[in-house]
C-alpha cells in the first residue's frame, strides 16, 4: 500500500532518474556508497517514520510540552522515537567516517528527512537542530570541543540548540546583550536571556549543547561583536562522563500554534540557579575565534534554510497524500451532467475542483521537493564536485537558491496545506484528521531560520545585488540548458521552454532596472514581491527539468508527472507577471504608506 | 483610543459617504431612523462587543465546549455575552415590528455585527443562526408557528439552528435521509441523524429551534423531495410555556480547528431517548408546503452568504488592527540605510515590508467591510427600493454578489490573518496573542454555507450563465457608472477606472467564450478561478467607489483609502490577468487529470 507520507515512487525519479545521485560514488567522500545502500536508507527511514514517528503525529500536539518550574515534560514517544534514529545513525548520516559518520550525500540524507518531517515535523526537529549544531562545531570550534560535544551529538545522546535570539533581539542579532566574561582557565562565564529556543530544555537526551550567541567585554558594537559559545547543560569531563550542572535553566516555555511537539523555550543564562566551580555564571567555551559568531552561524545558514525547507516540504506532502486518500474514499455529489439523482454519489475525486485541488498540491509538493533534492545536491557540489570551477559554481548558485528554497516551500506548501483542508472540507476542519495540524505546523516556516521579509533582503540585496549578478547569471546558464534540452524535445516541453525563456529574461531586465533606482529603501521597497516571483520561475524550471527527464515515458507515474508540470505553466508560472511588472515599475506605494494613515 | 477590533471611522465612512444611509429614513419601513438611532446602536455594540465579547475571546477557545454524554458546557461568559446582546434587542434589530424587532436597514445591522464578529466570532455566531432561523420562519412558516417559535428568537430566548447536513451528505443535500412521517393531528414525527449543526445543543437559551431538512414517505428523489420542519428541543404550549421535551439529542460533538466557541454537533432526531406524547419519534411541524424545504432554505441563502462574508471580514479587521498595534510598539532592526548599530532600534512599522503586510491587510478588511455593507444595502433595496424595476436591479446585482460577499472575504481574510501572524513574528505563532486564533477561526468560512468550490459553481453556473448573462450586465451596468465617475475625477482614479474597464471588458469576453465550450464539465473545469478573478475585479470596482467618495479630501483618513486603493489597484487588480487567460483558454488540465496519475 502507497504511504500517505511521502511518495517513494517520486523520490526515486528525482535521485536517480534526475539527480543521478548514483554518479556520486565516483567521488572519495561517497566512495563507499551506491544505489544498494541509498535505497536501504530510504527504506530504512520510510518504516521507523512510519512506525515510529507518524504515531505519535496527533498526541504531540495534544499533549504539548509543560514545563512545572524546573523540568520540561514530554510525552514519552518522542524520546522513544529520538533513541531510535540514533540507532539507525540517523544523526551522523552526513557526518565524517572521523567522528562515525556515514558521510552520505546531502542529497540522499535530505530525501530520507523528508520521511521523517511528513511523519511528525515536532519530533524530527531535535535531530535537525542537533545535526547543525555538531556540524557547525566540526567546521569551527577546537579538536577538544569536537570530540567532548560534537561526537556525541553525532551518536544522538546529546541534543542541541541554537541560543541565538533574545527576547528584544529575534530578526536583529547585532542587538544581543548576553555577554561572555574571559576566565583565567580559557573558559567564559555566559549571562543573558535568550528566547524562541527550540529543544532549550528536555529531558529525552543525556545532555543538551547549546550554542549561544554573546558579547565579549571589548566587542564592537552590533554584529561585527558577536562570539559563539558551547554551553552545556551539564559539563563534561575528559573521559566523556558528565560532570557539573551548568548554570542554564529555563525561565518559560513558550505555547504555540503548532509544531508543538519541539519544545520552545526562554532559557535563562548564568542566572545564579547553579554555581558551577563555585562561581557564578554558566561555563562556555569560545567557538573558534572572537567576534566571529556570526559568521559562523551563517555558515550554517545554507544548510539550516534547506532543512526548514524540507521540512516546509515533507509537512505539504503528508497533508497531500492524505487528502488524495480522503478524496478517494469519500462519496459525496454526483457529476453535474447527472440528472437522476438515485444514482449513487461519487467519490468526490471524480469532480473536477476536487482534482484540481490535488493537482495544485501536487505541483506545489513535487517542485518543492525536487527544488529541496537540487539544493541538497548543490551543497555535495559544493564540497565534492570534481573541479574548483564546478565547486565554485555550485557555491553561487545554492547562495542564489537558498533564500528560495526557504521561503518557497514555506508560503506555497501552507497554501497546499490548506487545499488539504478544503478537500476534507467540513472534516478538515476538525481534529479528528491530521490536516488541519498539518496546517498549523507549517505556518511556523516562513518565520522562523529568517522571516519571509528577511529571505527578501537576503536574495535581492545580498546575493544579487552585492554579489553583482554572478549568482543570478549561473542560475540563469543552468536554466538555460533546461531550456535547450527542452526545445530539443520539441511539443510541449518546447513551448514551456518559451515560456520560462521570456519570463527569464523579464527577471533580468527588472534586476538591471532595480539598481537605477539608487535609494537602497527604494530598491528593495518590492523586495518580497520580488523573492515570490524569482521563486516561482525556479519551480518552474524545476518542473520543466522534470519534465525533460519524463519525456515522452508511458505510464500514470509518468502522466501524472506531465499533468502536474502542465499545471504549473499554465497556472502558476503566470502569476509571476503582475509581480515583475510592480518591481519593474519601481512601485512606492508601501514605501510611501505613513503610519498615521493606516 | 482607537479599537483593536474595528475602524469606526471607517464604518463611518462606509455608511454616511458612500452608501448614504441616511436616504433609507425616506422609505415607510424605515421612517423610524435617523443618523442618531443608527449611531446610538453603533456605539452601543461597539461597547458591548469591546467589554463582554471580546473579553472571553481567549477563553472561549481554551476552554472548547465539552459533552458529557448529556449536556453540552460552555463557558458562562458566552451565554451572559448573549444575554446582554439580547437585553440590547440585537436579535431583532432587523426584525418587523410586528415581532418586537427594530426594522433597521440590514446596511445598519451588518455594519453593527462586524463589531461582533470581530470582538467573537464564537460567541456571535449563535445570534447570526437564531436570526436567520427566525426570519425564515417570518418568511414561509404559519402565523402559529411564527408566534410560537419565531418571536422567542428574535427576544433572545429561544435559539435556532440549521439542521440541513447529515454524515453522508453535507454538500448534497439531496441525498439526506431524514424522514418525517405525517401523524393524524398535522404534526409530524422526525426521525434521522444529522451532522455539522452549530449550536446544536445548550444550556445558553431557553429552548433550541431546529430547522431540520427532512423527506416526506411520497417524496421525490433527490434535491425536489426535501421539506423542511421545526422541531424544538422543548415543545412549546399554546401560552408560550415550555412542554414535554422533545426526542432530539445529541450523538456526539465535533472538535475543531478554531471557531471553537458555536459548539458543532451531531444530534439525533427520534431516537428514542424521550417519548413526546407517550410515542416515538421527534415532534416537528411542517414550515410552508411539502417538498419545498430546499427552496425555503435558499431564500435565506443571500443573508446567510453575506453573515459569513461578514463574519470573515470582523476576524480579518481584529487581526489586522492588532498586528497594526503590534507593529506600533515593536522596537526591531533599523532602517536599511543605517550604518551606526549604536542608534536605537526602530518600531518595526517603520520597515517598508511591514508597511506593505499591514497596508496588504488594510486594502483586503476595507475592501471586504465595503463589499458586506454594499450587498447589505442591496439586501435593503431589494425590499424597500422605490420602484419595482429598482427592486429587481437589486436582487440581480446581489444575486451575483452573493457568492463573492461570501468567498472573496473567506479567501483573502485567511491571507489578511496569515499576514498578521507574519507581523508579529514568533510572537504571532504563540497563543500569548489574538493573531494566531483569528487565523483559525477564520479558517472555517470557505468551508461553510457552501465550500468555495460551491460558491464558484453558484457564481458561473447559476447565477451568471443560466441567468442569460443579466445579472452580470446590471453589476456591469453599475461599475460602468463608477468608471464615468472617476473618469471625471481625472488624475489616479481615472487612470483606475481604465484599468478596471479594460478587466471588465475582458471578463465580459472570457464568460462569454465559456458557453461556447459547449459540455458543462468543461465550461465549469476552471469555475473556482473565474470566481477568484470575478472577486478580484468587484473588489477593485468597490475601491474605486471609494476613491471617487475620498477625492481630495484631505487628512491621514483620506490619505490612507487613497494608498490603499493604489495598493489594490497596484498589486491585487493585475492579478486577475492570467486568471482570465486561464479561464479564456479553456485550459482542461483539472479536467483530463485522472486518479490514477496522482
């Protein structure tokens, strides 16, 4: 029986009929791997998803976090399911052979996250968190941190977080105000208060690694004075046994929306709680150099968008699936050329806004994941691709399609969350099916690893206009090969091409029009109105891509790939004219709007 | 200070500038009012919505109505809020004299109620079903039933529901299997299982009205069998007593999404859990003439379309003031151009992004509260206008507003709520504020009265295309007079005004294009897009209506409809452009998708 999770018929188009992930082997880094151990990977995944993960989806939500004071209580499954993908190494997937990694690919460790993401997003997001945290501390902190924090992590024992925002400081870092006093030994002693920190505190992993962002006394201001810190819940001695409880306790949780199996919290740093060594504050040790925490973080920032993205993902695709069962299963009306109404009532599939409802979805799920698999793979480029060229080219373009990747599946795949809803209609609005969580999981995606206002800034002003195009020009080369391959295969796919080549052009000539404009506030006025239509022209050439690669392939798997392609030119590719068209004009009406006329 | 639930200036507005409210005094069954009256009940609901509806707004959904198997609970402060609602005659405020009611203009009642529906929606809900159960009853039921039933409810005694879904048929009504069989003494004894009826049972009221849709033993198949009855919870003696309690029960209640307040049940009709009068079966007498119980329940359907559309309106007006505060208040980031972190944060409606969300909003609640207030008057007009030819212009141009009063608020007061969560940020995704709760109870209008899908059926099935195309040429008869206005304006509105004459040219050609395509599957394939266009276009034309009022006139509430206005004609009009391409190539690709290729 089909999954209601994620369609493993689709993930195998995309890694090896698109991607041809198997092509990867040839490389040192994944020498040990091939198309044997992707698939037993993915079948791996599929089944504890499924058993593990999927069952506790509703009493996640239902039974969210409490925290009583002193000690955050979650329900028993989510730590139950955490011990289980540790077994699996479902924490060390990507990471090296040297810290008993499998070094798979990104490509193949993201299509296997999207089973657990679709399953339950709340509980898989310990081990995403986590997963940044150690890879972050490989890239950065010392040998010492690496072995004492990092491995760990990688074992699934230790859990992380990342304390980046305070509670006056979310989208603006440069204004935290915890700071980080130089101690005698090398160590530091952490105070502040942090907010929005997810997994701050639990009691489902043997230590919790925070990552905390901090001033030392002599920083400069704003961002260029931010230093990265590991403070662990508990600290741990040479031989890896856990020694002092560190000064780090929660002050409050935080209840949400959705999403509600990830613990949000308010920890609290160096408050007095504990006094480890006798002394006050919470003990950290400086990642790397001073007043680069930042920088650091944003190295991890490529990755961290990609999994909010997959995650935006594998939520869309669940809430798909298993609003095509219902459609399926559901009888109600008859078709509108019946006229003798003791007829039987169909299955509300057979009317045609019902499959258009689906079909939409589809579209949006499909493009989402192969855009999420594209980026994976960009990253396995970017690391191992034979040629610096290639590396180096791989490099701009994931810069390009970060911010897309982020914002994309966030905003369509909660539009294709709620065609979810109204194709259970009335049902779909009660709790008694998943949908409606579905629904409330994802809207937390377009605001949290950078608001969807905040992926504007950073497409248009950072990685387009400072970087002098070079980002949108190698996205653009790559697309133009699709659209060659396209043309070659003449009908349909020919005809999409033209469609993507002029509205390709369009975003080109809107760019160069945008610099003219002088006034960086006037420049980037439309900035999101911008974001949402770059990323609907790579869904589209996302979906022309899958469509080359379909061709003219007999079969409902290969139908169904083209009927969803169709809809996507013909439905959603348009949309992005009015936008360029505001951009193109240099429209103020925002920009202009004062606060005392609303 | 200015309410967080609705702008009164705008209401102002709406009601004295444009639609001139104050001519209705001139019609007999209006000769009672005046500005003061309806001011008086302005501010009154605006007092009572501020102090005892949105106080337990929060409440209300945390503390869900429960069932134990017997009775349904609720919070007291939702009874008490109604209480008060009818101590203040808002049961009656449209109703006829003859019944205790106040005979204002339903523009004047609907433009009282966005005050509730904004304070509550929950809570506010049970007026709008007891009203609209009421005024049926005035409608098609006999003088007895009227006296016995009917003026309970519009006193606040009594409440009503709607009794027409059933598990296996809530868009096909056709397909309900109730049945009433006729006793010797004209009575009828109800016998069936009903679900998704808000309200469905209480402690909250005296006594419980439903409306129940049920078939006669020699009733025709499908949608012409279906008669219509009043069974009451209580029997009602001929003095207005309360009597033997009748066999209507409930089998269980649904859990939702928000809207949490109106309990939503499944009751059950002659079960056998009572035995009225020592036999068994429900008790229900007949409204109006057998098998015409659908047709009763579609005259109400325009009021009850426009009570959702309003209701959709209300919550999206809470949310967008609320996030306007918010964003007051908020200190985060600084402006683009600012090298120095030292300076202070600034308020983040100072960002051009949050401007264009909280501007986004503006345009949506002020185009949906005219669109409400518009088919309201036209609700007015179709009973009170001066000629007869004036009346039946009326009902035309409402019969084709009715859906898009109905869908186009739904649709775009989900995006409004969704914009003001992404206001707030991580804030908005807690349920420490009111956004995150607007956005769920929003979530329902698409859903009932009629799914969007269903509206869109209604729009270019019935009321366009079986209607020869005449309602659509009086709504275009009326824009066209709008254009000419604003056309003598000159500047913007004129530059308006060709813009959406060139739309509604186009809209003229695409619906009549459709007819062509011959097979109704066909022409109806792409029925939910040309409803999406249709509300897009009207919503434009209601802009302009108020650009035309505001003029010159100057002042912050003059400047802000004119950029509201130029948002919408700047963003939301164009969008409708490749809508139409849509619907104008006759694209079948939800059409010739098939199950199997999903």
């Amino acid at each position: 029986m089909a999954s209601n999770l994620v369609s493993a018929r689709n993930i195998e188009f995309l890694l090896y009929e698109w991607l041809d992930v198997e092509r990867l082997s040839s490389r040192e880094r994944f020498a040990e791997h091939s198309r044997e151990s992707y698939d037993a990977l993915l079948e791996l995944s599929a089944q504890l998803a499924t058993d593990h993960f999927a069952t506790h989806f509703r009493k996640s939500d239902e039974q969210e976090p409490t925290f009583d004071g002193t000690t955050v209580h979650l329900i028993p499954e989510i730590g139950d399911a955490l011990k289980r993908f540790a077994e699996m190494d479902g924490f060390s997937l990507q990471a090296d052979e040297e810290f008993g990694g499998m070094q798979l690919p990104a490509t193949v460790g993201t299509a296997a996250s999207t089973w657990f993401t679709a399953a339950n997003i709340g509980t898989a997001c310990y081990s995403f968190l986590t997963v940044a945290n150690a890879s972050l501390l490989v890239a950065h902190a010392s040998d010492e941190i690496k072995q004492r924090y990092a491995r760990p992590m990688f074992e699934g024992r230790f859990f992380g977080t990342m304390a980046m925002s305070e509670p006056h400081a979310g989208t603006s870092l440069g204004d935290v105000t915890s700071r980080a006093i130089p101690q005698a030994d090398g160590t530091y002693r952490v105070f502040g208060s942090k907010m929005w920190i997810s997994g701050g505190d639990h009691e489902i992993a043997e230590n919790i690694v925070h990552l905390v962002l901090a001033k030392l006394p002599d920083a400069p201001e704003g961002t260029k004075g931010i230093s990265l810190f590991v403070v662990p819940k508990f600290l741990v001695n040479e031989d890896g046994s856990l020694g002092e409880r560190n000064d780090v306790v929660l002050s409050s949780i935080n209840h949400k929306l959705g999403s509600r199996g990830t613990v949000n919290t308010a920890p609290v740093f160096g408050d007095g709680a504990f006094q480890p060594g006798g002394e006050s504050g919470a003990i950290g040790f400086l990642v790397g150099e001073p007043h680069k925490g930042l920088k650091y973080m944003f190295h991890m920032m490529n990755a961290a968008r990609l999994a909010v993205g997959t995650a935006a993902t594998g939520t869309a695709s669940a809430a798909y699936l298993k609003s095509l069962d219902y459609a399926r299963s559901r009888p109600q009306g008859r078709a509108l050329t019946t006229t003798d109404q003791a007829t039987p009532q169909v299955e509300i599939i057979e009317h045609t806004d019902v499959r258009r409802m689906l079909l939409a979805q589809k579209s949006y799920v499909e493009g989402a994941m192969a855009l999420a698999l594209l980026c994976a793979s960009l990253l396995d480029d970017e690391r191992t691709a034979e040629t610096e060229e290639a590396r180096a080219e791989a490099s701009k373009v994931l810069g390009v399609l970060t911010p897309i990747v982020k914002s994309w599946p966030s905003q369509w795949g909660q539009e294709s969350t709620s065609l979810a809803i109204q194709v259970l209609g009335g049902a779909g609005y009660t709790r008694d099916y998943d949908v409606e969580q579905h629904w409330r999981d994802q809207r937390l995606n377009p605001i949290h690893e950078g608001t969807h206002g905040i992926q504007a800034l950073d497409l248009l002003g950072r990685k387009i206009l400072m970087d002098g195009g070079a980002g949108l020009m190698a996205l653009a080369g790559r697309m133009e090969k699709t659209i060659a391959a396209a043309r070659e295969l003449g009908g349909e796919p020919s005809a999409y091409a033209d469609q993507l080549k002029a509205q390709l052009d369009r975003i080109g000539e809107v760019t160069f029009g945008l610099v003219a404009l002088g006034d960086p506030e006037k420049i980037m006025a439309n900035a999101s109105v911008y974001l949402e239509a770059a990323g609907h022209l790579v869904v589209a050439w996302i979906w022309l891509e899958q469509l080359v690669v379909a061709g003219t392939t007999e079969g409902d798997f290969y139908n169904g790939k083209r009927q969803a392609g169709r809809y996507f030119f013909a439905t959603e590719l348009p949309k992005i004219t009015p936008m360029l068209d505001l951009v193109a004009a240099g429209d103020l009406t925002s920009y202009e709007m004062q606060d005392a006329w609303f």
